[in-house]
C-alpha cells in the first residue's frame, strides 16, 4: 500500500511544513514572534541540554513508571470485564470517575495525600487507565463470532475464548489504547510535577520558565516532552500496525449475535446501579481513613456535602458555583463536538490520502504532549483571552484520542469490502458513506465517550490560566485562599458533570442502536 | 474407535427475531446410528445450519432431546468426540494452515498429536508447502479444506460438516469426495453432512434425508442402496442418477408449495 511515491509526497509535505514554520518564525508573523524559527528553539534547546537532561529523566521515569503501571491495570481490569461482566457493572462508576476526574482539579488533593514520586506516577497511570481500559475491553469484545463458534464446538469455555481468541484478536485494539496512552502519561506526570513542588521534571522546569517569557525556551521544552510521548506513540504504533494487518477478518463477519448477558431483574439491575455509584464515594472515605489527613484539609464525601449544603458559606458557595456551572458547561459540550467533527475528518483524510496524515499526523502529536500548560500561553497570546482560546484548547485536547481510534476503526474493515464496492466502479466518497462510515459507527461512539471528559479538562485549564470564568477559574482561586471546602466541591462537581455528559453520550449510542 | 450415535428426539426450536417467531423446528425426530453417513438436503434457510448448532449446542433447543452417545451434546463435545467443519471455514485469521488444525487439541486441552499426523492431514487435503500460509494467503477453497482438516483432526467419533465442500470447483469437490469417502470407511464416525449437492449426497452417504421448508419436517427418508466402496465409476452409473433425479425431486419448488 506504501509506495515510494507516497513516502516521497510525505516527506516533501513535512518539509514544507517545517519551512513555512521557520519562515513565520523568522519573519515574526506569528503574534509577533510567539512563535519562533524552529531553528531558534532547536539552537536553544542544543545550547542548554545540560539543563535538559536530569528534568527530561526525572519526567521520563514518572511517565514511564505510571504509563506501564496504569496499562497492565487496565489490561487486567479489561479481562476480568470480559469474563465477567457485572464486574463492570459494579466497577461502572470508579471507572467514570478515574476517567473523568479532570488531572489538574485533583492534583493538589494527590499531592496532600500521597508522597511526591508516588503522586506524579499515580496521576501519570490514572490518566493511562481508562483510554488502554476502554479499547482493550472493545477490542476483546468485538470478536468474530464465528472463532468463538469454534471454541464452543469443541468444548471449550469463556476462559478458553479469551486466551485462544479474544486475547489475540484485541491486540491490534489494546496497541490502539496504549498510542493514546503515552501522551496521557507525560501529561500526567508534567500536570502533577507543577503542584507537587519537585526539583526535577519538565513541568517543574516549565514552571520555572513561565513567567521569563521566552517563547523559544517553553516550546523546546514542549518538544523535550512530544519526544517522550513521541517514542511511546511510536512504538505502540508499529505494533499495531504490524499486528493489524494480521487481525483483518478474511471474509465479512455477520454482526455479534444478541447480547448474550442473562436477563436481569428490574430489582437487581436497580441494586447493581446503586452499588455502582456508591462505590467511588467509599473509596474516595477509606483512602482518606487510610491516609490519616486532618478533616480540615481532606474533605470526605459527607464533608463535602455539609460545606456545600449546611454550613455558614453554604449560599456563597452554591451561587458560585452555578454561576461557573452555567459558563463551564455549554463550551464544553460544543467543544466536544467540534473537536469530534475534526477527529473524524482527519480519519476521513487518512483514510483517503495517507500522504497527508503522515505529514499531519507529527503536529497532531504536539498538540497533545506539548503540555496545555506551556500550550495555554501562547495560545492566549495568539487568541486572546475570549471564547475562542477556549475553543482551541478544548479542541486540541479533545481531538487526538478520538482521531487515533477513529482511524483504527477505518483500518479493520476487511478488504473484501472494499473490493465489493470497488467492482462497482465507487468512488472514494461511495466507499466512506456506503462501508466506512456505518463500520466504524461503533468507533465514533467510544471516541465520544473518550472526548466528553477531555474537553472539560481543556475547558478548566483554558478558564484556569485564561478566561477567568467558569469551573477552572473557581478552581484557581479558591487555591488562593486556601478554600478547602472548594476544592473539593469543584472537583467533585467537575467528575459529576463528565459523569452526566458521559451518560448522555452512551444514551445516544442505545438509542441509535435501534 | 466406533462412531457414537446421533439422536434428535421431538426438537423444537424457535428464534425470535425482532418481536417476530420463526419457527425452525417443531417435533423434529432424526436418529443417526452409530457410524452410519446421514445427507442431509433441503432448501435454503430451513434450518439445516441450525440442527447442525443443535447437535453441537451452540444453540439450545425449546424442547425435546439431543444426545451424543448417550451425553448432552455440550458434555460430548468436552471430550472430543465431535468434529465440526463450518460453511464459513472460521479460521483464525493470524494463524498458519498447521496452527489452526492445532486449535481443536488446545480447546481441548490435550497433548498435541505428533507432527506427522498433522502433516499427513495437510497432504491429504492437498496443501502441502501451505503448512505456514494465513488465511488471507490462501483462496476460499483452501480454507475450506484446512477447515475440512482440523475437523478430522481429533479423529471425532461424530463429525458434523455444514457444505464443506460450498467454495470447491467441481473437480476438487469430487476429489474431497472420494477422500472423505476413504477417511470415513476407514475411521466410521457417525457423519452429518449438509450439502446442496444431491449426487454428493447420494454419493457419500447411506442415507439421505430431505427437509420441508420452515418449519422442517423429514420430506423423505432414502436409503442409499451401493455397496461400498463406491467407486468413481459409480457417478455415471444410470442407476445412480435415477436415484438422484427422484431425491431431486422432492427439492423442487412445486413440491414445498404443495406441501405448504
């Protein structure tokens, strides 16, 4: 399928990528010079790479260290789902709420609760879980009922399935989350570096550079931290192409049967949903009971309530938290959707001209490593401080998962497919609408559901360092004054509104399934 | 090793397919004595696949029994005694020709046989030096005869093959012919044969049963008279093709819609 031609055409379009890059930075097009000649951030980059190195181990260790933590976790957890479903169920709500908790809300709370290194490679594995989780639970599940057939035919149970061929099958897929994961692990090693004090670390070194000003010296540290994530990116990358190619189904399989989970009673279902959301809340008490943290500092869920609810500040606190509520929540949902539109377009490009998503697909990977922090800058400086920076970072955190599981989705449909449509003479428009599009419904729907929560994080951070509006600037400041109480309550907030938005997105997927 | 009897006793079974019942059998009774070759021939899509995932129980009936030997169909298969070669040759698409013929033995969990028997299966079904091809390497047929090897590979004692023969060219098929023929006068394993191919049927086995449409009902019940071993000659055998044409005829549509 790669030709030279092709590798050629990709070449020469990254090249003139980058020569219209140093030409704005030369020239200072970009808001007078935010963004310099790649010439003059590499020159800087090469002049202090003493200084580099012992932030870009430090960084490397955390995100290497919470990245295989958090997917053999979420391998793991992925198995016993498929074998055992209402594991899931229970799990439903920790697993939304690992997810959904926006990093940059719950850093200061880890770096109360835990020690420096243990919090940056928690927060490094928690952002790691639930993308490697998801699509590694898909991947086991969307197997060719044909194999298992087979299995079942010669007596062979649910454990023998998932060793012979669900396990085996999802490699292409759980290849697919790792890719998403290893930019998720250096942002979460860097987010949680700013609030933890540490000495070494690109975060705690891009703190240190914030307030020079120096646009050269903020991207080069941006790039220290794409190569990290870029090397992972990498790897999981190859694998996934080199096993994918292997995974295609010969022929087209008929669609799963009817889900074959036992019917549930009303009441267990009821009991089952119950547990669910109450489980998160039990863990959030026993791991503060077990860290032993003043009541003052650590609010309990119970806490929580009586601050928001019961006490003296309690008016104070609910209208300002509406007023944030009623600025944070529509932005982020039209986020979201601009940021799925352009996931799926881009699919769409690769899908149809490879050349350009190889020469794209580089700065696409910037955009998600080149920590939100150091981004938010000179975003604001090329913005502004309106809803469009808003916009932007929402959109470019959002947009990446949702791309790379798109694109996997394009990439598993089977050959034969394509060949049917082709022998009646399709064009490439004919073959997204008729094949690729339908096939990779399902693909659009997790890519929603793994948006929904990023564009909430995008939105705080945009709020947090920009706007001064909405959930991320009541965030900033009750830090400021050392509000507790407030802390906590928008971060708990925050996860039940990615909860709810989350909810709505799997809703959707029910209702289209009909 | 003694093929192990096949019985079917008053099945019943229907799908329910968007609020909509779809009755595919209702009272159904077919007894395949140990070691005996059953052809089993109807129209499409009225329910021939669907006994086959009965016996195998991949599919459970609403009522009535099916046992293997004198063992539900899901303890039988635990034991390898069922052999199985779908109309979609189900191979694992990142597996060679050698290592899907091997599957059965680890779903079983049994030792694996020595090469050389695997090896004479691969000849026997003529793919030598495609030992290490995938699937997407092969053509349809290919498949369909490593599907058609890993089912002989645990020398069942009931083999169930649903159009095993479907992506063959004629002649390729009547070859597979004469070497099932051969396989199974050597090892007798009770045989169920889907086919739409009557000569096939009339061929192979020793008895043909054809099946009404939905819901199925035994239409006729034929004993296949030859002796065996049945020789190719015996395809051009007049009385052969009177045979046939009178199986035949009990599939043309006239005769389902008298029926229905």
């Amino acid at each position: 399928m790669k030709s030279r031609h092709d590798t050629l055409g990709t070449a020469a379009l990254l090249l003139l990528i980058l020569i219209a890059w140093e030409v704005a930075g030369q020239l200072r097009l970009v808001a007078d010079g935010t963004l310099p000649a790649l010439s003059a951030i590499l020159t800087r980059l090469f002049a202090e790479r003493s200084d580099y190195w012992p932030h870009i181990l430090a960084t490397l260790e955390t995100s290497g260290l919470g990245f295989i933590i958090g997917n053999l976790i979420a391998v793991a957890a992925a198995l016993v789902f498929c074998l055992w479903p209402i594991g899931e169920r229970l799990l439903r709500g920790v697993n939304i709420a690992a997810f959904a908790v926006p990093p940059i809300a719950i850093v200061p709370v880890l770096v109360i609760a835990l020690d420096g290194d243990v919090a940056r490679i928690t927060l490094a594995a928690l952002l790691v879980y639930f993308p490697t989780m998801t699509a590694t639970l898909a991947g086991l599940r969307e197997v060719d009922p044909r194999s298992l057939d087979l299995v079942s035919a010669y007596g062979g149970g649910k454990l023998k399935a998932l060793l012979l061929v669900r396990l085996r099958a999802a490699v292409p897929a759980i290849m697919s989350g790792f890719q998403v994961a290893a930019p998720a692990a250096v942002l979460g090693a860097i987010l949680a570096e700013f609030g933890s004090g540490a000495r070494w670390g690109l975060g705690t070194f891009l703190l240190g550079s914030l307030g020079r000003g120096e646009p050269d010296r903020l991207w080069g540290i941006g790039l220290a931290a794409t190569a990290i994530a870029g090397v992972g990116y990498g790897l999981a990358a190859l694998a996934a192409q080199w096993t994918t190619g292997r995974n295609r189904a010969v022929t087209i399989a008929p669609p799963p049967s009817e889900s074959t989970s036992p019917q549930v009673e009303r009441w267990r279902r009821s009991l089952l949903t119950l547990i669910a959301v109450l489980l998160p809340f039990l863990f959030w008490q026993m791991l503060l009971l077990a860290g032993d943290l003043s009541p003052i500092i650590a609010k309990t869920p119970l806490g929580v309530l009586d601050y928001l609810f019961f006490s003296n500040a309690s008016p104070s606190a609910q209208s300002r938290l509406l007023q944030a509520l009623s600025e944070t929540i529509p932005i982020t949902i039209g986020g979201m959707f601009i940021g799925l539109a352009v996931a799926f377009l881009l699919a769409l490009l690769s899908f149809a001209t490879p050349v350009v998503m190889r020469a794209l697909l580089p700065f696409a990977l910037v955009t998600q490593t080149m920590p939100l922090v150091a981004l938010t800058p000179l975003a604001v400086l090329i913005f502004g401080r309106g809803i469009t920076v808003t916009l932007v970072i929402t959109i470019s955190v959002t947009f990446f998962a949702a791309f790379v599981l798109l694109a996997q989705g394009f990439a598993l449909i089977p050959r034969p497919a394509f060949d049917l449509v082709d022998a009646y003479g399709a064009s490439t428009l004919q073959k997204l609408r008729l094949i690729a599009i339908p096939a990779s419904r399902k693909w659009l729907f997790v890519a929603a559901r793994l948006a929904m929560p990023k564009a909430l994080l995008g939105v705080m951070i945009a709020e947090w360092l920009a706007t001064g509006k909405g959930l991320g600037n009541l965030l900033n400041q009750s830090r400021g004054y050392l509000d507790y109480g407030m802390i906590w309550t928008v971060a708990v907030v925050s996860v039940l509104v990615a909860i709810a938005l989350y909810q709505l997105t799997y809703t959707a997927e029910r209702l289209t399934e009909r | 090793m003694q093929g192990l009897p096949l019985s079917f006793v008053d099945v019943e079974k229907t799908f329910h397919i968007k609020g909509q019942a779809l009755t595919v059998f209702e009272q159904l009774t077919l007894d395949c004595p140990g070691g005996s070759f059953t052809a089993l021939l109807g129209p499409s899509g009225c329910g021939k696949s669907t006994l086959l995932r009965l016996a195998l129980e991949l599919e459970t009936a609403d009522a009535g029994s099916i046992l293997v030997g004198d063992e539900r169909p899901s303890a039988a298969r635990k034991t390898g005694a069922v052999g199985v070669a779908f109309q979609d040759a189900a191979l694992l698409p990142w597996r060679n020709v050698e290592d899907n013929i091997l599957l059965p033995f680890q779903v079983l969990g049994t030792k694996p046989p020595d090469p050389e028997h695997i090896g004479k299966l691969i000849r026997l079904v003529g793919l030598e030096g495609f030992e290490k091809a995938r699937p997407e390497e092969l053509s349809g047929g290919m498949r369909q005869r490593v599907a058609i090897a890993r089912s002989l590979a645990t020398e069942p004692r009931v083999l169930l093959m649903d159009e095993p023969f479907g992506a063959l060219d004629l002649i390729l098929r009547r070859q597979m012919n004469l070497e099932l023929q051969r396989i199974w006068s050597a090892a007798r394993p009770t045989t169920l044969l889907i086919t739409h191919g009557v000569d096939e049927a009339v061929y192979l086995a020793d008895r043909v049963i054809v099946l009404s449409a939905r819901p199925a009902e035994i239409l006729a019940d034929i004993t296949i008279p030859f002796a065996r071993p049945r020789a190719p000659e015996l395809l051009r055998d007049p009385q052969f093709h009177k045979l046939c044409d009178e199986i035949g005829a009990y599939l043309e549509p006239q005769q389902n819609q008298t029926e229905a």
